[in-house]
C-alpha cells in the first residue's frame, strides 16, 4: 500500500510538472520510475482522493438520516 502511495505521489508531481520535487522524492522514498503507459497508475492519487470525498458525503448523509 505505501508503494502504492508512494507511487500516486510521484506520479502526481510529475504530471503537475514539479520535476524536481519528483526526483528529490523518487530518491527519498526510494520510488522505482513511473511506467508511463500503465494505466493502473494514471491519475492515482485524484482517484483516490475523488473517493475519499465521496465517500465522506455519503457517511454524512446517513448521519443525517440516523439522527
């Protein structure tokens, strides 16, 4: 899960065009470099925050509903 993550990450800064936080990170967390056609990683880490969100408003309403 943390390689995962660490991966998201990585991935992230590259795409937002912040190389070198992406290298000083890559080294840090000892990340291996991104395969650029793997779509298992692609957009990772807004997909996963996208449903952390979702997932909150959900948990909301039923507290909501439970109240």
């Amino acid at each position: 899960m943390k390689d995962e993550l660490n991966s998201a990450v990585l991935e992230y800064l590259v795409k937002q065009g912040y190389q070198e936080s992406a290298e000083k990170f890559k080294m840090e967390a000892n990340v291996k470099a991104i395969d650029e056609k793997s779509a298992a990683h692609k957009d990772l880490l807004e997909k996963k925050w996208t449903s952390v969100v979702r997932l909150k408003k959900q948990v909301m309403e039923l507290e909501k509903l439970n109240k």
